[in-house]
C-alpha cells in the first residue's frame, strides 16, 4: 500500500507506510503526536480486514494485547497501547530502529559469514532468554502465575537494534492462564514449524521449556549457519518429535565441545532433560561466554550492527566510525573454536603419589638404506630444485596493494576472483602486469580501478562506495546540478549505449508496498494461474490485454528465476509461495480501464478463488530510481535484447541464492516477438530472460527493473546489450 508523503490518519496516529505483512496482521511505521507537538515513532499492528470478521481471531488478538500491555522488560518490545480504531484493532508497538535476527544472519551471510561469530550470538541469545524468563515467571495481580508461553521463538521475532539491543516480539501466539481452553487448541498448531519442540509436533501440553527448546533452535541456526532440519511440514514434525537432527559439531567441527552441550541440553527431546528454565539456560551461556571472552565488550554488538548495515545508516545520514581494532577482533573470533580452558582434575581422579617407572633407553634405529635409484637421483633432483628457485624467484616479482573502503567490511575481487579478505586487507599483485580491482558491498555502487606497480612497492587505494539508490534530496530542483545528473546517469541511459549493466540492489522495486493485489498462499501446496477476459489499455490506443505481472513471496525454496512473470490465458504453475501479487506493469497508466479476472486454483483439491484486477488501481510504475530507462528509441526501428550471467550474476535473493536471470521490461507502446516467432501486438511489459534474444519494435524508451520483496540482500549485476536488427518495422505498430 502507498500511503501519501504526509501519512494516513488513523485515531491519534499518522500511518507513514507499511513495513510488513505477515499471515494475519499487517505493520506499519507510524507516528504519534503528543502535547505540545511532541512526536514519537512507534508500528502499528493491525488485523488484516479479511481476518477483521473473524470472531475467534480477533478474540486471540485481544488476549495477546491484555498478554503483552503487561510486559515491560528490557529484551521485549515495549507495548504501548491497545484500541480500535473503525472496527479495527490495533497495538502500538515500541519502534525498534535495526533488523531482525533472520535478516541479520541473511547479511552476516552475504558479507561470507557463515556463520556468527560465537560471542556475538551468546550475547543475542542471553539477552533473547532474558526476556523470555521475564515473561515466564509473571504474575497476576493476585500474585498467581501467569504461565505465559511464547509459542513463535524464532529469528524473526527477535529485533537487534542498531545501538545493541535484543528484543523479542510478538507474544501473539501466546497463551496465559486468563486464555480460554478453545483459543489454546486453536493457537496449538500456529507459530513456525522449523521451531517447534517436540510436545508441540506431537500436539501435546506445552509450558515454558517449548520455548527453551525453541530458543535453542536459534542458537544452532547463529553458529551453525542452518536450522537442524528442513523439508516438507509432516516430514520435518516426525523428525522434530524423534529427536532426529545432526549434533552441532558434525554441521561446524570448528563449535567447541562444552557449547555443543550446552545446546543439546536445550534441544533434548524429553523436556524433563532440558535446563529447567530460561534464567538457567541464560547463565549456562552467561558462564561460558565469561570464560572464554571476559574483556567482551557491551558495545561489540553494536559495532557488528553498524558492520553489517553502514550503508543503510549512511543513506539515513547516520555516518559510522568503527573502532580500529573491531574488524580485527571480529576476524579473530570467526578463525577458530573459542574453547574454554582446560578444567582442573578433580580430587577423586589425582593418582596416588608413586615412584615413577623407570626410564628405559629407546635401542638404536636400524640403519634405513635409500634404494640406488633414489640415489644415484639426488645430484638431478638438486639441479631441479635449485631450476624451480630460480623460475619461481622471477615469477614471484610482486607488488602490494593496501586496499580500504568506506564502508569499511567489503569484499574485494582480484581479476574476477573473490578474494578471502575483507576491506581494509593487503594483497601481494603479480608486477609483470595490470589488474583489475572491484569492490562490492551489499547496497552500495561497485567501484573498480586498475592498478600496476613496479616490484616492491605498495600501493594505497581507497574505494569510497555510494549507497546504491540516492536519497532524493540530491536531486537540484533547477535540474542543472553536476551532482544531481551524475545520480541520474546511474538510472538513465540514451541509445546507441549497446551495453550496460543492471545492478539487483540499485534497479529493482519492492512489490509488496505497491498497489499490487494480494492473496495468501500456502507454501507447501501448487497452484495453478490463468487470466480470463480483457482490459483496455493505451498500448496502443485502443489496445486490449488478457495478460498481468505476478510476483510471488516465499521462502528460501522459492528460486529468484520462478518469483516473478507473467499470466495470460494459458495456465502456468507456482509453488514454494506464501503471497502472490498481481499487478497491471505500465509506464503510464492514465488511459487504462476494465479489470481482468485472474483465476487462482489449488491443484491437489481443485479449489481456488477469482481476483479482480483493475487496470488503473492495480497498476504499479517503477519510479526512476527503481529502474533502468534506455531513451533515445526509434518506433520505426527494431531493438534485439540479450542478457548475460557474469561471475557475480544478479541475484534477489541473497549471494547463497540461485542467479534471477530475467528482468521486467516495461515499453510505452510497441510490439513484442520472441526470436523466430510471428511479431504480434504486444503487452506494456514483457519478461526477458538470459540465453534468449527478445525483440521491441515501435518504442521510444524501455524500462528494465526486477520485482523483489527484500532489496537489502540484492547483490551482482546483469549485463545487457541492446543492438539494431535489420528489417522493416511490423505491420500494425
């Protein structure tokens, strides 16, 4: 949903826009005036309106707020109202400024951690565990316990502050003594799988060691780099209720022994062998991590926040200066195990004083005699050796390049190789020639130089990196700004420019905030999509169009190639998805009218549901800053597209993902033909994939652009050629 620059009222707040969507409940950043024009930022939860009607939801909704108002503890989420504003209900939410924990381990990931580094995690989950003791030992105002249970740890619902704070959220599953019978068996089966312990696979009772087992959980996915299973629901809730998951060191050899018993402690399958409550668990890590790290530093989580999102807070202003001695610090702690030193013996296992055995002289080694062959090689093998010295001393004539970057924490890349070092590293170059350098970091423009030394020098080079998108601020408004046409070449391009290169984080919009239309699907389930009727639309004048854009949201086994394109007549199949988004993609929309239906069936029980897709308030228009335009087109001319994957291809779903390999290409009008195929009056927006040439003809301009949920993980480019093709232009364009 687009809300309008100044917000959306509703009650006492201004709805600034909305950050998420989950199954039932949307967010949104908001802001609240109080006396004397004192302005607070605070999310807004609201039901969606389809759940808005549904009595026993909403009744869950209540209990959560009269759960959560209650709760005022460091490591949760403040709750700071509850109401009803036009038939809906909301909570006001303390506004955490960071990321969540899954997104957190997403770019500790895409910056080559594969994992987090163990104190930084100890410390996450200590805090996580402080808040959920908090929570558990709660009393009424009668000073009966409460029993609340979280029911949904998992790394989403854990924030981490920019400045070093760990807050759980959302208690909206939770169930307190004050929760009826009814809503604890409907809640029983919700929260998100992957987490469950093993009394919830089964169904059975829970209390507050679920979420001991579920804390443990995340603890294994931070120093593991993966959950302990995956796969299909029924499959993965067999295995949960039988214990059945490799131990923490057969994933990471490198986890020392007494961590690793310290999570399977808290993952056993029997609750009665897990630490009996989450204060225990809390100062189990708290012990170790004072063992292996006492100088830890409060402030390191900080600083690791800053490492990973500098060029979000640099595009907000907020410039980061991390302590020298931090990257270092946290290239130690990722190298190896932190092992606690060696205990003691106990008492009972001294041995008794005894004298000690004598000390027997080993015999004499027998003479080992070399056969007359390796004999009789050694003059021939010192000539090679000394050769290979004197080969290798001129091949070795080498010059250092000492590389830095702001922000600091970049990778680097050497003639196309990736090289192990994050910025600031010293690299040793070969002096016989030129090399190219390229440094990348996630949300920010590439930079590359190249660089040739005499041997024995060394050379100093910086790479001041720019965020990806620029704020609008930089824009002059006269339009004659060096500065503000720079920006724009980064979005712009007049042809002939036969090549260029679209770049996942700087040339791709977020769908779900857009006017697209939006249905709930169930992931592990297919269906399929067909479009029926037409709608009107300018392309050209008097043009009518029986095909729409989707876009889907999933997960992690949903690839970045299946996530968007388009729906026609013809039936296509999704899958993997837990939203599907469907919009009209235009350049213009002003001459649209009509709506299509869009048929969505669910293949195993052949069930399904229509959605209307208007052509005007579905419409959805990348902005300039969200795209690629290549102006200074000819309608009479025909234009041959091709994409081609690089070494760093353009990838939407995190550097561990699989490459996109397509782009929407939005044209103002014109007509669209696949090679060898019959040119015919085409959509506003076709789909153009690598290995594949796609042909325009009668347009001025294409807007090239990739549908995407998540921007912040978006890394490598997809380079594009664009090239005249003899012929005459077709007939009817």
């Amino acid at each position: 949903m687009l809300l309008p620059a100044e917000g959306q009222e509703f009650g006492k707040y201004q709805l600034l826009d909305r950050i998420a969507v989950g199954g039932m409940a949307e967010l949104y950043r908001a802001r609240m005036t109080a006396a004397a024009g004192v302005t607070r930022h605070v999310v807004i939860k609201k039901i969606l309106p389809h759940y808005a009607g549904n009595s026993d939801f909403v009744s869950m909704f209540i209990n959560e707020a009269r759960i959560a108002v209650g709760l005022s503890h460091g490591n949760i989420a403040q709750v700071l109202d509850f109401g009803e504003v036009d038939g809906e209900y909301y909570l006001a939410l303390e506004f955490v400024h960071g990321q969540t924990l899954s997104r957190v381990m997403r770019r500790a990931r895409n910056k080559e951690l594969r994992v987090l580094p163990v104190p930084l995690a100890l410390r996450v989950a200590i805090d996580m565990l402080q808040g959920l003791a908090y929570a558990h030992n709660r009393l009424d105002e009668s000073g009966r316990p409460l029993h609340i249970i979280h029911r949904d740890v998992s790394p989403q619902n854990v924030l981490l502050g920019y400045e070093g704070q760990v807050k759980l959220v959302d208690f909206g599953i939770a169930r307190a003594r004050m929760a009826s019978r009814l809503e604890s068996e409907e809640t029983a089966a919700q929260g998100k799988y992957l987490y469950f312990a093993p009394e919830q696979a089964r169904g059975r009772e829970l209390d507050s060691r679920t979420d001991i087992f579920a804390a443990g959980v995340v603890l294994y996915e931070m120093l593991c780099g993966k959950l302990p299973w995956q796969g299909e629901r029924m499959e993965v809730l067999e295995r949960i209720a039988r214990g059945d998951f490799p131990p923490p060191r057969a994933v990471n050899p490198g986890l020392p022994v007494e961590l690793e018993r310290i999570i399977l402690t808290a993952m056993a399958v029997e609750r009665e062998q897990r630490y009996p409550t989450a204060q225990a668990f809390s100062e189990a890590l708290e012990k170790y991590l004072h063992t292996v790290v006492p100088d830890f530093p409060g402030s390191a989580l900080a600083h690791f926040m800053a490492y990973l999102f500098e060029s979000e807070l640099v595009s907000e202003g907020r410039p980061i200066r991390l302590p020298p001695d931090f990257l270092a610090q946290l290239d130690l702690w990722g190298k190896g195990p932190l092992e606690p030193p060696p205990r003691p013996p106990s008492l009972s296992r001294i041995p008794t004083l005894a004298p000690p055995p004598p000390v027997r002289p080993e015999p004499p080694r027998k003479r080992s005699w070399l056969p007359p062959w390796v004999v009789l090689g050694v003059p021939a093998l010192a000539l090679l050796v000394a050769t290979g010295i004197l080969l290798s001393n001129e091949e070795d004539a080498t010059f250092d390049v000492e590389i830095t970057s702001t922000p600091q924490g970049a990778s680097v890349w050497v003639d196309g190789q990736l090289q192990p070092a994050h910025t600031p590293t010293l690299i040793p170059l070969s002096a016989d020639r030129e090399h190219l350098l390229e440094v990348h970091a996630i949300g920010m423009e590439s930079w590359s130089q190249r660089v040739q030394a005499e041997e024995g020098t060394t050379l100093a080079v910086r790479a001041q990196l720019r965020p990806a998108r620029p704020p609008a601020s930089l824009k002059s408004s006269t339009g004659t700004t060096t500065q503000a046409s720079a920006q724009r070449l980064a979005y712009e391009g007049r042809f002939p420019l036969p090549n260029f290169e679209l770049r996942a984080a700087g040339h791709a919009f977020r769908v779900p905030p857009s006017s697209a239309a939006r249905l709930r699907l169930d992931p592990s389930r297919t269906y399929s999509l067909r479009t029926e009727g037409t709608l009107k639309h300018g392309h050209p004048a008097g043009a009518t169009l029986s095909t729409v854009a989707y876009y889907l949201e999933g997960g992690t086994a949903l690839r970045a190639r299946e996530s968007f394109g388009l729906v026609g007549p013809e039936e296509i199949r999704v899958r993997n998805a837990f939203a599907l988004y469907l919009f009209v993609p235009d350049a213009t929309t002003a001459d649209n009218t009509g709506s299509i239906r869009v048929h969505v069936r669910e293949t195993q029980s052949d069930t399904g549901v229509t959605v209307m897709v208007d052509a005007r308030q579905h419409a959805v228009t990348p902005r300039l800053e969200e795209s690629f335009t290549l102006t200074g087109l000819d309608a009479a001319t025909t234009y041959e597209v091709r994409l081609r994957d690089t070494a760093r291809p353009a990838q939407t779903r995190g550097v561990e993902g699989e490459a996109v390999g397509r782009v929407l290409v939005l044209q103002d009008k014109g007509c669209v033909a696949p090679e060898g195929g019959a040119w015919k009056k085409g959509p506003p927006a076709q789909v153009v994939e690598t290995g594949r040439a796609t042909r325009f003809s009668g347009v001025t301009s294409l807007r090239f652009t990739f549908p995407d949920d998540d921007l912040e993980d978006n890394a490598g480019g997809l380079p594009v050629e664009v090239r005249l093709v003899a012929g005459p232009r077709p007939e009817g364009c």
